[in-house]
C-alpha cells in the first residue's frame, strides 16, 4: 500500500517527514519497495518566501532520496487553471472570499491533493494519507479528530471520511508546539535542508521576532505563526506577512503584494467620523465592498435578503483596476526585489490567457482591455494573439457606443452583450437559442438602475406571495367545504 505525505513546508508536517524518512532508512534496502509519495500543493498565491523554501527543499529532497536509496518522490501540485484564485476573482469577478462564501480552499488546496490520491488509489487500489494534523492546533481541530477516532481501524489511523479505500495515518496527533520544536532542533533534516532556518523563518513571521519558551498554556508558541496564502482575506491582516516585513528589511520588497491584499479585503475607505455609519458598525470599520459588486447575481438575476439585492461579481471596472495593480507589482518587485526573487510570476501568462477569454466571450467584456492593461504595467506587448476577428466592434465603434450612452453602464452593458450574442449565433447554420439568449441579455439591463432593481424584484416577491397565500386559502376552503 503507497504512502501519501502531505508537506507544506511548515513544522508539522516537516516533522511527519522526517519521521518517515528516518523510518525508511531503518529499513534493510531490500524491504523499501512501496512508493512514498510526497505532495506539495502550491496555490499559486503562496506567501512568496514559503513558496520558494517548499520548492527549494523539494529539489533537494529528491537529490537525497535518490542518493540514500529511499522510494520517496515529491510532487508539486498546482489547481487546474480554471480553479485559480486570479482566474476566480479577476476573470470571473468572484468576491474576495469570507468564512460564509469561502470558494477558494477546495479549489486551490483539496481538489489537487484529491486527484492526486485518487490516482495512486486507482493504480495500487489503496492508499496511506500521512498527515501532520495535531489536536493542538484548535479546539475544532482537536473535535474533528476526536470523531473520527471512533472509526479507526488501528492506532493512530482513521478512514478517510472524503476518499474511500483511503485511510489517514496522523503520528504527531498528541504532540504539543514545543514538542515539534524540540524533535526538529534534536534531529537534523535528513534530506540535507536546515530546521534552524525553518525555525529562523517562523522568528520572522512573529510580531515580536522572537519564539518564547512556553511555560503556561498563556505563553503563545512560536508555531503560532501561519503561513498561508498571500491574498486570503479570510483573517482580519496577515499578520505573518507583516512581520516579515517588519523584522527583515531584505523582506521589504513584499510591501506591494500585502497593499493590494488589503485593498482586495476591503476595497473603499474606513468609516470615519461624520458619516452615517450602519448599524453594528464604527468609526474605522471598513467599508462594505458593494459598490465594487454587480447588484445581479453571476446569472443576472436580482436576489434579495432584507430589503436590498444580494450583490454578485466584481465590476469590469474593479477587476481591471486590481490587473493592473498585481502587474503593476509584479513589475515593482521584479525591478527592485532581491536578485533570487526577481523572476517572481505573481500571476502566470496561462491565467491571464483564460481571465481574457473569459472577459471578452463569457462576460461580452469586448473592448479586450486585458493586453492594453498587460502592456501599461509591464511596458511589453502581450504575447496572445489579436481577438479582432472574434470581436463584434473594434475599439471605436465600442467608443462610439459608449458615448451613445452617456455614462448609462447598464444599458451600454446590455447593447454590448445583445451584439455579442449575434455575432455568436451569425455562422450558425440553425440559430435555436438565439431569441432566448437575447431574452436573457435583456433581462440583465431591464432596469434603470440597482433601486429600480430592488424595486422590480420586491414586487416580484410579493406576487409570489400573493399566489402562494391565495392557492393555500383555496386549499383550506375545499378541504373545509361539506362533502
């Protein structure tokens, strides 16, 4: 049966590694025959520093493997570009995301490690997920554990609740921070790689640059530091980013990427003093992030939640706008960062290929401003071919248009999208599905305006209410009328 080593490159589950590693190498030569894979999911918005520490000892770590005999094989994993976090938020608008809409862990992180096991369970049959998951970590950590422990075929290794014929082997369940630290400082990294420099870095992602010794479950442990990734807004700061920054003036260069996370977590200003400030809100709390949002949903249509539509996608125009910064520092960092971080790809040219499809032939967004953006902030052409053929009017007849309508985004964004559609159903030897796409391109641009769009939708609701009450009133009458 393979093993399965999940390694991000942190303590933990640097740890289960060498504790492997150390096992296979007790091990006669003739006995290590069953692969142990190692996998490593790379985001693609990893902080840069752990990236390039997980790629770097990946490297290294097969050179070892190698030269000690061991069957241990690294993979880096990446998500399909269509799960991407610049494809999911900047090409389709997806808001940057929030504990109650949290859309990019399971395509970023669990859906690669997933195909993955899914490969090595259909080639051998089974497999051995090693984790590096401790009841320490949280309380709901320490919950989930404690569930599954109930099902567990032996010692410290439970069924896989999300992938059958797998199972999930956790040897440093009951081990504290302190205890992690202690085996990494004691035992020297077996794939020739340094946990004192792993222990350096974690130094420089706390806010005091120290790791303190722990005498009381108050003392807060060095391995209270978290790497993650450099965009989540699903904490209030990245608070390891900023003390990197912070305690190591070599680590500047990063300044641009936790400008433009702050500016993708809340994207207008503070409330201040003055202003009319919601209810269950204050005097610095940032500003909600709906002006930025279509008030439809990604399907055009207007849902409602107390009073007001729930806002959907990001504006063409927040999404160019947030391109242009990311290249814009891309380009800052490449310029002026370190030499050993200067061919740092923030956002690859695979992505930017499929954000640009689908702005110009999923959201009709035909003006094409992705090159005219990638040239403005990196000062070359962008190397993709022209779209002109595909586009229902060049540059200035959409110029044209735009001036027709007189800063009117809404019905300007219907006429464009109405165009699109013909262009698609022209070559078409049978145009069933026309009349409804157009249909529903006017639907998107029925209203004047996100009040208008309320109002519709309101009234909609009450005449669903209407009905529903009057079929339930004629219910009741003729169940009540004498037989």
């Amino acid at each position: 049966m393979p093993w399965v080593i999940g390694y991000s490159g942190g303590k933990d589950s640097t740890a289960v590694l060498q504790l492997v590693w150390m096992a296979l190498k007790g091990l006669p030569a003739e006995q290590r025959t069953k692969a142990v894979h190692v996998i490593s999911t790379d985001t693609l918005v990893e902080n840069p520093v752990v990236a390039a520490w997980v790629s770097a000892s990946l490297g290294t770590m097969q050179d070892a493997a190698q030269a000690q005999g061991l069957p241990v094989e690294p993979h880096r994993l990446t998500p399909e570009i269509k799960d991407t976090f610049w494809v999911n938020l900047l090409g389709r608008g997806y808001p940057a995301p929030r504990p109650k809409f949290r859309w990019c862990t399971e395509r970023l992180k669990i859906k690669p490690s997933n195909a993955f096991i899914r490969s090595v369970v259909a080639a051998h049959g089974e497999a051995i997920m090693v984790l590096g998951i401790r009841k320490t970590e949280s309380q709901a950590r320490a919950r989930a554990m404690e569930k599954h422990e109930k099902r567990r075929v032996r010692d410290r290794l439970s069924p896989n609740a999300n992938l059958p014929n797998s199972l999930v082997y956790s040897p440093v369940e009951d081990w504290t921070n302190d205890d992690v630290w202690e085996f990494l400082m004691q035992k020297p990294n077996p794939w020739g790689y340094t946990n004192q420099d792993l222990l350096t870095m974690y130094q420089g992602a706390s806010s005091d640059g120290e790791c303190p010794l722990v005498v009381d479950s108050t003392t807060p442990s060095c391995g209270s530091s978290r790497f993650g990734c450099w965009t989540c807004t699903l904490v209030d700061e990245d608070k390891s980013m900023s003390a990197m920054i912070q305690n190591d003036e070599e680590k500047e260069w990063m300044t641009p990427l936790l400008e433009l996370r702050n500016k993708l977590d809340a994207p207008f200003d503070e409330w201040k003093e003055g202003e009319e400030i919601p209810a269950g809100r204050k005097v610095g709390d940032p500003k909600p992030d709906k002006p930025a949002r279509d008030f439809r949903r990604m399907n055009g249509k207007v849902m409602l939640f107390k009073d007001d539509a729930i806002h959907g996608p990001y504006l063409q125009s927040f999404r160019e706008e947030w391109l242009k910064d990311l290249l814009d520092a891309q380009t800052w960092i490449r310029a002026h960062a370190p030499e050993h971080v200067q061919n740092i790809e923030l956002i690859t040219l695979e992505e930017l290929h499929e954000i640009r499809r689908i702005w110009v032939f999923d959201k009709h967004e035909v003006e094409d401003s992705l090159p005219r953006i990638y040239q403005e902030a990196t000062g070359e052409s962008f190397p993709g071919g022209p779209l002109d053929e595909q586009l229902v009017m060049g540059s200035d007849e959409m110029d044209v248009l735009k001036q027709v309508c007189d800063g009117d985004d809404l019905h300007y964004n219907m006429v464009r999208e109405l165009l699109a559609v013909e262009r698609k159903y022209r070559t078409m030897a049978r145009r069933s599905g026309l009349f409804q796409a157009l249909e529903q391109a006017v639907q998107k641009g029925y209203y004047e305006d996100h009040e208008d769009a309320v109002e519709f939708a309101t009234r909609k609701q009450k005449w669903r209410d209407d009905i529903a009450e009057n079929l339930t009133f004629d219910d009741e009458n003729e169940l009540d009328a004498p037989a």
